[in-house]
C-alpha cells in the first residue's frame, strides 16, 4: 500500500520530466531562431528580405528532409554515413538517365527510389541482423553508393530536365515548391512518429532495445525500417536538388551529412536513441540555414561554413547536456524506496 501511494507521487512527476523534456526542445530551437532573426535585422538586413529567403528556403528544406531521415536513424541508437552517397545516387539518377528528356523523368524518379530502398534495406540488414557497428556498415554502404554514382555518372555533372526545375525549383503561392515537399516530409514523420501504436513501439525499441525485446516487440524490424525510411528522405532529398540546381555534381550530397547531425542535435533528439522531434529539427534546419546566411552577408568565407556547423552541432550539445530536470528528480527521490531514481529528459 505504502510503495502504491510512493508510485502514485512518482509517476507525475516523471510525466512532467518528460513534457519539460519536449517543451525543452521546442522552446530552445525557437528562441535560438528568434534571436538569430533579431541578430539578422539588426547587423545583416540584407539576409532577412524576402529575395534573400525565397533563394535560401529551398536549401533549408533540403536540410530538414535530410534531418528528418537522420533523425529517424539517430533515434534507434545509430547514425546514417551514407546520406551523402544516398543522395548524391538520387541525383545523378535523376540528372543523367533523363539526358533532359521529360519523359523519362518518372522512370528516372522509380529508379533512384528502388536504390534508396535497396540502400535502406542493406544498412539495416548490416546493423540490426549481423549487429554491425552503425557508423562502420553506414560508410561501407556509403562507398558503395558512390560505386553507383561513378557508373551512371562518371563524376560529370548533367544538366537537369525542364520539368524537374519546375517542380523542384518553381514557385506556389510565393513559396518555393520546395518547401511545400518539406512540411509533407514533416506531417509524415510526425503522424506516423507520434499518432500511430507502430511508432510509438519504434521509440520505445531505440529508447531501450533490450527491454523491447523482453515484452515482445521486434527489435530488428523496427531498426531496419528506420535505414529504409531515412533513405527514401535522402532521395527525396536528391531528386529536390537536382531540381534547384540547374547541374547539380555528382557529391552533392557531401555538404550535408553535418548539417543533417546537427539539426537533429539542435532540434533536442538524444543521441542515445528515443524520442525524436520532428518539428524541433525542421525549425532547426531553418536555424541552420538562416545561420550559414547571415555568416557570408557578414563577411564570413564560404569555406568557414564547415566550422560554423560544427560550432552549432557543439551548442545542442552543450545545451541539451544540461540536466533541467534536476529540481524533478531532487523531489521524487524521498518518496522512492529503492529501485532506479533516474528521470531522463
């Protein structure tokens, strides 16, 4: 009866750890954002007008989606090397097997998707079955798919079809298409990730495998789904670029791999696997970007935006390194009679 009454003290505290822990997330992004903004009109106004944003939304959206797909993969416990390859493949399939013929398009699309799902499906063969260590099956997977990218393309750049540049680089409603692929990427991942039983199993599989394993759930599945779905976000991702960019190299996606890390980290995702935060990354991606923009209107060298990623990646560390749920677990610990007193934010 005393441990009832003990647990019924707990347990709402915990709930409260838990929402902090997401209200945390959400309200450090944001504020950082709206900071970077105000920095933004006060000494580069210039990154700020709509003709500056309208030409930097795509590339964050870029950003978010390749987020989206690291994050997915991140919150199993692991980390995806072969966004680069992934995209890069996405790419030059949807810029060299067209020729800049329109027609061929759709078949050029189906293709880059079917090496996505192959690519997904290895790595998480690699890792969730022969439990290989992510990062080493990640980068063979990654030389692999630049294997591919060498025999389509030779490492030559292509023109991109009209149609692509169209979809990919137009414009509805005064906002780049790009953007609009971005906020379907995110409605996806966050119903999927927070409104469905299957995901809410896949968080609690990255959360904690071992005890998933315990009460049944399939620990293997669910890691090799979040390779295969992080891989369909990369192509989506590539065949994007291939349309901003009127001919798009054949690496494109080797300007990504940090900052799809960083915006998960920025965005609040524990690096140890769990819950993830859909809409904290897609807000950070923006962050990113809008970062990178107000660097070079200042007088930044492009070749310092390496440095200024990894500068951001080290801040969502450091902040998120911050135990804010300590006052929480400070209170719930008299009323614990034994057992693990440990609230994780």
């Amino acid at each position: 009866m005393n441990q009832a009454v003990n647990m019924a003290t707990v347990l709402p505290s915990v709930r409260n750890a838990v929402l902090l822990a997401r209200a945390r997330s959400f309200m450090t992004v944001v504020v950082s954002t709206a900071a970077l903004i105000l920095a933004c009109l006060l000494f580069a106004p210039s990154s700020v007008t709509w003709g500056a944003l309208s030409g930097s939304l795509p590339f964050a959206a870029i950003i978010a989606i390749v987020g989206l797909g690291q994050l997915l993969v991140v919150q199993q416990g692991g980390f995806d090397l072969s966004l680069a390859g992934g995209v890069s493949l996405a790419v030059v399939i949807s810029t060299h097997y067209p020729q800049g013929d329109n027609a061929l398009l759709p078949t050029a699309v189906v293709m880059a998707i079917a090496c996505a799902i192959l690519a997904g499906l290895t790595n998480g063969i690699l890792v969730s079955l022969f439990r290989l260590n992510a990062i080493v099956a990640t980068i063979g997977v990654n030389a692999l798919l630049y294997a591919a990218v060498f025999a389509v393309s030779g490492g030559v750049p292509k023109t991109t079809t009209t149609l692509l540049a169209e979809i990919a680089g137009g414009q509805t409603a005064g906002l780049p298409n790009a953007v609009y692929f971005a906020l379907a990427a995110l409605l996806v991942v966050s119903f999927v990730s927070k409104k469905t039983v299957a995901e809410r199993r896949f968080e609690a599989v990255g959360a904690n495998p071992s005890a998933a394993r315990l009460v049944g759930l399939r620990v293997q599945l669910h890691q090799l789904l979040a390779y295969v779905y992080a891989q369909l976000l990369y192509c989506m991702a590539g065949v994007l670029v291939a349309g901003i960019t009127r001919e798009p190299t054949a690496f494109q996606g080797d300007s990504l791999l940090l900052p799809s890390v960083a915006v998960v980290v920025l965005g609040g995702t524990s690096l140890l696997g769990g819950r993830g935060f859909p809409i904290s990354t897609v807000i950070a991606a923006f962050f990113l970007n809008q970062l990178s923009q107000f660097a070079l209107t200042v007088g930044v060298p492009y070749s310092a935006q390496t440095i200024i990623q990894a500068l951001a990646l080290g801040f969502g560390i450091g902040v998120y390194s911050i135990r804010w749920t300590t006052r929480v677990i400070k209170h719930t610990k008299p009323t614990l009679e034994g057992g693990n007193n440990e609230v994780l934010g």
